[in-house]
C-alpha cells in the first residue's frame, strides 16, 4: 500500500475501537479517545496495563517488541490513518520517550545524538540554541560544548535534553512513558513545567505506574487497566467518582 504525505504539524489524535493482539494475546482493545494539541494527559496503568503497547503504537514501535503484531481499529492524526503514514514521517510527528532512551545516551556525546536525530547533514551550533537549551536545564552541562559525553548528564537534564530535542523536531505528539516515576518531587515539579510550556503547541501524554503522585498534573485522565480504558476525562471527575 502506497503511504500517504501528511503536513509534520497536526492538530488532533484519535483513537477509534483501537486494539492490538499478538496471537491469542490482548495487549490492549477498544480503546476510544481523542487529544488535541494544548492538552496535556496524565496515563495510569499498572505494570501489565497495556500501556506501553498503546502508546508506542503511535509512534510505530511496536513490531520492534511484537514482530506477530496484529491491530484492530484505527488511529487518527488528524483525518488521516496513521497506518497510512510511512514509519520516519510518523516518527517525525511522534516522539515517544521511555527510561531506555536515558540509558543509551550514556553512549553519546551531544554531537552524537545530534546526528543521530537529525542526521550528519543537519547544521546545528549550540550558539544558536543557547536560550532553549538554558530553559530546558541543559546549557551549563555541555560542559565540552559538542563534545560533552552524555554520561556526564544528571537525570533531570537528560530529560530536559530529550525535551529539547523534541522541540527542535517540532514534533506533535509528546509521549513521556514511565519517564518521571523515578525522579523526586522536586525535578518532577521542574519537568513538569516544561511539559505545560510544550503543551500549548503539543499534544502531551505523560505515562505513569503512580497515580497519586501526577493525577494532579494533567487537565485530562487516562486510566487502563487489563488492556482496556476504564476512564478518559477530567482528573477532578475520576477523584470524586473513585
């Protein structure tokens, strides 16, 4: 099948009776949602939830894990089916960040991973992006400039640094998963603010296995449980409903 073009901006995300399978096996099923860009969700699911499946779904990782995937219904950026979109598009559109992508960086420099998203022909100068890599908490640790082994990154800037790259991408979609559950209050409280700043030109899904600690954070509430959606809506309804 011949894969459609579709503009790197998007505005929407839609999810109709959308589930996937291997085998015999439910990873996650009829799930029906839709995110505009400027909202900002939290996701809750236990290990096991299907969560992880889900949402690299949207970025089209999941043959990396289930090479016998099979899926039903349909997702949507925009009007268009994502599974009309060629893969480095899509990938375009979607970032989806998990706790692997902290621990490759220990292998890069800041050169490194430069090339890697955006290829050896892209002309970045970090004296171009001084301001945005000061406001993501990252400026002060290049302490090599384009040579700094990432390895030397704390946790929170690793983050802010992965943020920043999404920025730059100008990607649509913001998948954070299980990202946050291992910092403290504190840097949670910082990341935080940079997801709300993005989410005004972003949709934002924040994953987490720890309910109590970020159903506060978001305006809108996702919550599976054995592969399935058992609330989508405003934070404040789940907590007066539960």
């Amino acid at each position: 099948m011949r894969k459609r073009k579709i503009q790197s901006r998007i505005n929407h995300l839609r999810c109709e009776n959308f589930g996937a399978k291997v085998q015999e096996s439910i990873l996650f099923e009829n799930v029906n949602l839709s995110l505009n860009v400027g909202q900002f969700a939290v996701l809750y699911g236990p290990r096991g939830s299907g969560k992880s499946a889900f949402l690299r779904s949207f970025a089209l990782l999941n043959r990396e894990v289930y090479p016998n995937i099979e899926y039903s219904g349909n997702v949507y950026l925009d009007d268009t089916s994502l599974f009309q979109i060629d893969e480095k598009e899509v990938r375009q559109i979607v970032t989806y960040l998990d706790t692997n992508f902290l621990e490759s960086l220990d292998y890069l420099t800041f050169k490194d991973l430069v090339r890697l998203v955006f290829g050896s022909h892209y002309k970045f100068k970090i004296e171009d992006h001084a301001t945005e890599l000061d406001n993501f908490g990252v400026l002060k640790a290049l302490y090599k400039f384009e040579k700094t082994p990432l390895s030397s990154l704390y946790v929170l800037e690793k983050i802010g640094l992965l943020l920043f790259v999404s920025t730059v991408r100008q990607s649509s979609v913001l998948v954070l998963d299980c990202l946050l559950d291992h910092l403290d209050d504190e840097h949670v409280e910082s990341v935080t603010k940079m997801l709300r700043e993005l989410s005004e030109y972003k949709v934002v899904i924040l994953a987490t296995r720890t309910l109590k600690r970020f159903i506060g954070l978001g305006d809108v509430l996702i919550v599976m449980k054995s592969g399935q959606v058992k609330f989508f809506g405003d934070p404040k309804e789940y907590v007066l409903g539960v």
